[in-house]
C-alpha cells in the first residue's frame, strides 16, 4: 500500500459528523470526568433497565445531498395549481429580501422565546411592530404577538369574551358566514367548558355572552355589523370579529363598528401557504381588556439607564405561572410568520398595501361582471375579494373544466362555486377562471369598486415611520441586519435552555420549506394534488410510531400545548364513547407547566400530585389521590424524564396505578430528547403523547414558534383522534394537518440520522448533560439526581443559597450575556433555579465555555460572600453590561475588564446586549404594546 492509508472517516455521516457535537476523542475525555467507562455504561446508570426498550431504531440514514435529491423527488409528487379556494388562505408574494433576510436565516429563525429581553431586543421590535400593524389595521388599541392560527385565535377569543363578559349567558353565537374551519375548532373547544353555540345568521343578544362574525364573510360577504355590535353590547355581551388585513387596507375597520376583539391570520401578508402552515394568527382588543388577553404581547419599558427597551409584558398571566387559572395554555406562538408578515407590511408600507389590497379588489370586481354580463348569478353584491357563482348541476364540471385550467376553485353546497383572488392573480389567472366558465375575458378591467360607501374606510393607518422608510432593499436589508445584530440565537452561542432543546436546525433540513412545490399549496386542495406532502405524512407517521412505541398519530396540533390539549380531549372522548363521567386529572408538581392549563381546557379537574424529596413523584400522594379519585380518574399527565431533570424509577408503578382505576397515562414528550431510541413511552404504560418536533425533532424554535405538536396514541384512543376541519367539531386546528410545511424538516432531521444516529443523539445529550454536572456540582448544587447520581439529559442548577448573600437567579442569569450565552431556564420548575439543557449538539469546547463562565460567575459571588465587594456593586448586579459601560465614566470597584469581557465571552466576536438590564416592573405598570410615536423618539434622542 505504501504510503496509501484507509481512512474509516465518513464525512457524509450527517449524525456524527454535522448534528452531533462532541467527537469520540472527546466524549472519551468528557466520560473520565463523568465517572463512567463507557457511553454504555453511563446509560445504563441513567435510564433504568425496567424501561429500555428492547429493539434497536434501524432504518439507515441519507447524507444531506441524498436528502434533498429524495426531497426533489417527493416534491414533484406535489401538483402546484392557482389555488382560488380562499376560506382564509391565498396566494401571497413573499418578497425575496424577506424569504433570504428572514425565514432562510439563522439569525432570525433558531432563536428563542425573548424572555431573556436584553438579548432579543431585535426580535422584540420586529414583533412590537406586528402588534402596531394588527393594532392599526383593525382599529383595536391593543394586539398580541400572534397565535397559533385563524380558528384557535377564535376560539381563544371565546373564552376571553366569556371571561370578561358583563352577561352571564352560557351560550355563544357563531355566524354561519364563519370559515367552516373556524367554526369546528370553536365548537370543539366549547364543549369540554361547557359553551352552547348557537349557529346562525341572525344573533339574539339576549341569549349569548359573546358573538363571533366574520368580515369579509367565507362567501365573500361584507356588512357594516355596528348595529348587531351595539345590541350586544346593550345585553352585556362581548363582540368578536374574524377578519382579514389586506380587505382592512380598504374596508371600514372593526373597532370603528365597536366590536371588542379582532382575530384572523397574518398569512397573506407574505407568508406561503405551506399546505396549512405555519402562519402567524392575531388577536387585537379593546384597552380594558388586555389583561385578559391569551398569548405573548410585547411591550415597551426602560432598562437600567432609562433608555426605552422592549419586553414581554403581563407575563403573570402565562400558564407557566397560573397554571389551571391561566388564560389559556398558549406555550409556542407563532413568532417568526409574525416577523415576516411585519416585515411584508414594512416592506410596502401602507401605500403598497392600499395598491395591493384595490389591485385585488378590483381584480375580483372584473370576474364578477364578466360573470354577470354573461347570465351567471353571481353573490355578494358588496365583497372584497371573494364572489359566489350558483351554477347548478354544472357544479362539478366547472370545477373539473377549472382543474383542467390549472385552477382550485371552491366547491360551496350542491349548487354554488366560490372564488378568491389573490395577490398573485393577474389577467391570465382570471382568464383561464372565465374559460371554465365558457366566458371570454373582457377587453377591459373594472375601474369602480365593489364596496358600499359607508364601509370604505376613512381612517390612516401604519403611520409610525417605521411603515415610511425608504423602501429601498439596501435600507431594508439594513434594517433586517440591524434588528438581527441585537439578538443572540444560536448562530452566535449556545443556548442551554433546559425543558426547551435549542439544538442544531441543519441548513439541509430547512431548505425544502421554500420551495414552491411545498409552500405554494393550499391546505383545502384536492389530495391528488398534494401526493407528495401524504408520502411525507405516511413515513414520518411510521418513524415516529417506531420511536415512540404507539399505534397511530395525529399530524394536526400545531404546537406543544395543543398537542396536550388535543391528548386530553382523545382520552375524553374514549372514556364517553364509554357511557364513563371522568373528569379528574392527576398532575405531579414536577409534570410540564403547561400541562394543567391544557387540562382546564379538556375540561378536567386538576389534581396535584407531590414530589418527594428526590424530585420523584410521591408515590404514597399518588396512590392516595388516584383512590380518591376512582371512578372519576380520567388520567395522569406525567413528563419523562421528569421536569426536575431524572429517570424515575416510579413510572411504571404510576402507570399501573392509574389504569387500575381506569384512567389513561398521558407522557408529555417534552423530555423526548432523552428517550429516543433508548425508551418507548407507549411500551411503558403511556396511552398518548405528544412530541414536541421544535425540540427533539429539530424544528428551528423561531424565536417563539413555529411549533408543532403531534400525539401518538396506543390503538385503543385511535378513533377519537382529532377530526379534520372541513368535517366539522373535533378539530383543534384550522388546517387537516397543522403547520405541514414544518414537517418537513422533522421527516429531514429523521431521515439523515437514521435509526442509529437518533439513538446516539440521545446518549450524546445524557453525556453532555452529565458532563456539566459533574463540572459544576463543586461550585454549584445540582438539585436533583437519579437514583444512580445521574441526571438525564438536563440539570437543575441550584441558586436559591446565593440570596443570603443578596445575590438572585436574575443577576447570574444576566451575568451570563456578558459571557455571551442565553441564560438557561430560569426560575422553573423550581424558583431560584437555572435548568440546563447542552443539548447533543454543542461541542465539548462550547460547552466548556458555558462552565468556564458559571465558575467565573461563582467565583465572583464568592467575593461577595467573602466582604470583597458589595452585591450592588458587584458585576453580577450591573449585568448586562453594553458599549455604553465600556465607553462611559468608570466608577465600579471592578474593572472594565472584568465587567465586559469575563471568562467565556469572546474578545473579537464579543456579543454586546444593546441594553442594560430591563425594568420588568415598569413595563407592566406603564403599559405600551405598540410601536411609541415619533415624539418618544425624539425625545430619547436627546
């Protein structure tokens, strides 16, 4: 062979070579200091023998340029057709300077929720500047950072109107002119609370706490509901209206005709339609009642300095807090399509959207004369975008002639085709649309519109500057840039947020999303069309049963918590298809925080279950409640590994107690990450999960959503899995199949991986995790163990015995961005404790990095408690610490050095927060959730 040497190196082993961080050499190195001989040998002290499962994950793994060419392949079994249906999604132009600045960049779409304000100062604009846009559109003063979609943002509404409804009627209207999606996932999330709806076209006010109308109509309709508003108000009840932002550029807007709350979806102001998602949900309300309000609403407060500094705002009302007294369980949000759909809106600004939206209307207004010109009875008389043409038995070839033409139209009835146009219709689109019909196309377009005087709207809109700049794509790109530089995601750092698995979202498994063949479809399409998304759907189905050990899953929640909520309301439906009357939920303290908000919602009783003092559910408690409970027990929501961070050795015995009484195991797959291919939760006594795919199947966390939620469930609960929209109650999201664009990058992550790979995943993130706490158990108690002194896949660090030295979890937290991290969780599960999660991404020199800065950290609070320096003048106290510190006079008894550039933090590439510590308190007690005007700016400026 000479000097000829073989090389067993695969660079095209994705798993081990691109997702995994640590290399064998390193893991070797990591597990000398873990105590443990073997990767093997430190899972089988982790993770019980009792539950490992017993077959091996093993299909083989593609490298990335196998991927995508399958990618390509699957694809083209997709059929993109100008889809007309409307009914709430449309054709839309993503400008490229928004697909490549934002969706297609790492800076924006794999940071996290902006709970750690001072580094997400960007995102946190780009969302403020959402809510200004939905706050103006829609004539409502308050709006939130988006929901999960159109229906759930109606449904949200709902029970926000019954919570702060002056009448108390038990029952709801819903217009029939409702999108029919709309209408199921409302009926759906009435009944477990007990909500009558009343269908119809005509509302008695004196019957129902709250109404829902819909403006335009799903048929096209627009009205002026001000005096169906009034009455309402009259008899105490609470006015909803589901509308659309592009008709609002014309149309005279909610809040003008009085009504309370605004919902709708953000999706055709630029974000595809993706076969169903993710899009950008809103929700916009009167003032009085924005602490009633669900979701995440950005605000604008002060930091350290008093310069202006944005953050979430009322976060007391998040779930994770109130728990079953929560608003509602919203978790994910669906943050990065409402940056895109704030930055389509600063794109255009409100003169380019005044041209969309007339260009549009008008659009609309040539196909119904052209129509009515040849004899068609054409519906509504005023509409926006949408018209209804009865055609009688010819519906079905109309529709076949449409398809022939490349068209979807939408089939209404027995008798009646709908049609929507959209931003990207132009003279050929409503050509061929006439053709089917056997109508030429006029010689002209319409010129006169098709909206009564009274409902054109009178009122400005986005007149903040930010809507007014120069619209150049050299500014605008700028401005992504500049928004993007004040944020720290994981293209900058590691972020180790326990509970929330922030790890690598691969450039391969990310670049299908954009394609036409997958976002240009429309969610209601004929499924022949879409026969390359349904292989899709078959095979991650298959994998995922494989992994979890269940029998059948629903693709359709669209984030954690609905897929939760949409696991309880299975198990409901089982235990009534039973002639069985079960309400009560049993939830250990140690279960996922939103897990007793989402049993609220299925209409359960919660019940708390103690820990002992191992972090281990208390199994004396458990036994004792669930006897209590009998008959009544409906189930048990546990998360595994727990949320304090361990493999209990109790699962089983839990599991065997609760079925005992009748009542089903729901195992949150929050912790999925420390499972996969090591456990399978429905061999080991779970009847349903839910799997995060944002954390363990690498769905990029957006700086807040998308998300997506699917639930397995053992053979028994498969009938009562969540309906399909278009089929009336029992659905709980708008679209058959959630966010289905976002399932492609999970089915990616799984097919690169392979079954061995995933496997490996795993045991990498326990080492990892493992590694930390031996590294840091010295300097900082690690809160709970294993019974073998191991933790999973996550540790809890312990700070609560730092206070008597007057230092918090806030000023190590904050202390850490000067290191250049995100903070891990904070303050949960347990106050006064930071919960770290390495995930099997990072490498072992990232992760040293993390320790190195925590043992700085320690050391410093260490002078503290040695009387070296004071805790308020400390570092830890100023952090973070921005350009403005370094640049200004110096008067701390610690150095520049020290205070800006302390062990960890990079000295070329260092990450400067643009603001110091945010005031949380006065950002609730001086409440702004839109964009400040000019003036404040001003005035900041000097």
């Amino acid at each position: 062979m000479g000097k000829w040497t073989p090389t067993d190196y695969n660079p095209d082993d994705f798993a081990n070579r691109r997702h995994i961080g640590p290399s064998p050499a390193e893991m070797e190195a990591m597990l000398k200091v873990v105590g443990a001989a073997t990767l093997d040998d430190l899972i089988s002290q982790a993770v019980p023998a009792s539950i490992r499962q017993d077959q091996p994950l093993d299909w083989p793994a593609l490298s990335e340029a196998g991927l995508l060419q399958r990618m390509r392949e699957v694809a083209a079994r997709n059929k993109v057709m100008t889809s007309l249906i409307g009914q709430g999604y449309y054709g839309t132009v993503t400008p490229p300077a928004i697909q490549r600045n934002i969706l297609e960049n790492p800076a924006w779409y794999t940071a996290y929720t902006p709970y750690q304000p001072e580094i997400a100062q960007g995102r946190l604009e780009a969302l403020l500047n959402f809510q200004t846009m939905v706050a103006d559109l829609t004539g409502l003063p308050v709006a939130n950072a988006s929901l999960l979609d159109e229906a759930t943002a109606a449904a949200e509404a709902m029970a926000m109107a019954q919570r702060v409804a002056r009448s108390r009627a038990r029952a709801f209207f819903v217009s029939e002119n409702l999108h029919p999606q709309t209408i199921a996932v409302i009926e759906t999330r009435a009944a477990p609370l007990g909500i009558e709806i009343i269908r119809g076209t005509e509302c008695d006010p004196s019957q129902v706490f709250g109404a829902i109308f819909q403006y335009p109509g799903t048929f096209g309709e627009i009205r002026d509901y001000t005096a169906e508003i009034a009455a309402l108000h009259e008899a105490g009840g609470v006015a909803i209206m589901a509308t659309d932002l592009l008709a609002l550029c014309l149309l005279k807007e909610p809040g003008a005709m009085g009504a309370d709350i605004a919902i709708g979806s953000a999706q055709r102001f630029g974000v595809p339609m993706g076969y169903g998602g993710p899009h950008a949900g809103f929700m916009a309300c009167r003032d009085e009642m924005k602490r009633a309000m669900p979701g995440r609403i950005v605000g604008v407060s002060i930091d350290a300095k008093g310069n202006r500094a944005y953050r979430l705002a009322l976060q007391t009302r998040e779930q994770h807090i109130r728990r079953e007294k929560a608003t509602s369980n919203v978790c994910t949000a669906q943050a990065l399509l409402a940056v895109m759909a704030s930055f389509y809106a600063v794109f255009h600004g409100p003169v380019g959207l005044r041209a969309i939206a007339q260009r549009v209307h008008l659009n609309a207004v040539t196909l119904a004369d052209a129509l009515r010109a040849a004899g068609a009875e054409v519906e509504p008389q005023a509409f926006f975008d949408t018209i209804t043409v009865r055609v009688g038995v010819g519906q079905a070839g109309i529709l076949a002639a449409a398809r022939h033409r490349g068209i979807n139209l939408r089939k209404v009835g027995n008798d009646r085709v709908g049609i929507s146009v959209d931003e990207t219709t132009d003279a050929d689109v409503l050509g061929r649309v006439l053709d089917a019909f056997g109508i030429p196309a006029p010689a002209e377009s319409a010129s006169s519109p098709a909206v009564p005087e009274a409902l054109i709207r009178e009122t400005d809109y986005l007149t903040h500057p930010v809507f007014h700049m120069n619209r150049a794509e050299s500014e605008m790109m700028r401005y992504m840039r500049r928004l993007s530089d004040r944020d720290l995601a994981l293209d900058r750092a590691m972020i180790p947020l326990g509970s929330c698995t922030m790890k690598l979202n691969a450039a391969a498994e990310m670049m299908p999303i954009t394609w036409p063949e997958f976002g240009a479809l429309h969610p209601f399409a004929p499924e022949d069309q879409a026969a390359g998304y349904h292989e899709v759907f078959a095979d991650l189905t298959e994998k995922l049963c494989a992994i979890t050990g269940y029998d059948a899953f629903s693709l359709q929640p669209n984030s954690g918590a609905q897929g939760e909520y949409a696991g309880l309301l299975t198990i409901a439906a089982y235990h009534k298809s039973r002639g069985e009357e079960r309400d009560i939920c049993l939830i250990p303290v140690s279960a996922h925080g939103t897990n007793p908000a989402s049993a609220q919602m299925a209409g359960m009783k919660v019940v708390v279950v103690k820990s002992a003092p191992n972090g281990d559910i208390d199994l004396e408690d458990f036994a004792d409640k669930a006897a209590k409970a009998g008959d009544r027990l409906a189930a048990v929501m546990i998360t595994y590994p727990s949320t304090h961070g361990v493999f209990e050795d109790t699962l089983r015995e839990v599991c065997r107690i609760t079925h005992d009484h009748g009542g089903q195991v729901y195992i949150d797959g929050a912790n999925m990450n420390a499972l996969v291919g090591l456990v399978r939760p429905g061999e080991i006594g779970g009847d349903v999960s839910h799997l995060n795919l944002h954390k363990t199947f690498a769905i990029p966390h957006g700086g807040g959503g998308p998300g997506m939620g699917p639930i397995g469930v053992k053979a028994h609960l498969a009938p009562f899995l969540p309906a399909d929209p278009r089929n009336g109650a029992g659905a709980v999201s708008a679209a058959p199949w959630g966010s289905a664009s976002i399932l492609l990058i999970s089915w990616a992550y799984i097919l690169m991986m392979g079954g061995a790979g995933l496997t490996q995943a795993t045991r990498v993130a326990i080492l990892n995790a493992n590694y930390i706490a031996s590294r840091l158990s010295g300097a900082y108690p690690v809160l709970f163990m294993g019974n073998r002194g191991r933790v999973a896949h996550e540790c809890i660090l312990d700070m609560r015995p730092f206070q008597e030295h007057g230092v918090t979890v806030d000023d190590i937290a904050k202390r850490l961005i000067d290191n250049g991290f995100h903070a891990p969780t904070m303050s949960w599960p347990v106050a006064g404790t930071l919960m770290v999660e390495p995930t099997e991404s990072e490498t072992k020199a990232e992760i040293d990095r993390l320790i190195t800065a925590f043992l700085a950290i320690r050391e410093e609070i260490g002078d503290i408690a040695g009387g070296r320096i004071s805790a308020e003048s400390s570092p830890l106290r100023h952090a973070p610490h921005t350009v403005e510190d370094l640049v200004a006079d110096w008067d701390r008894p610690y150095s520049r050095e020290q205070g800006c550039f302390p062990p960890g933090a990079f000295r070329v590439d260092k990450y400067w927060p643009p603001v110091g510590r945010v005031n949380n308190a006065y950002g609730d007690r001086n409440l702004v959730c839109t964009c400040p005007p000019v003036e404040d700016y001003a005035e900041a400026a000097e």
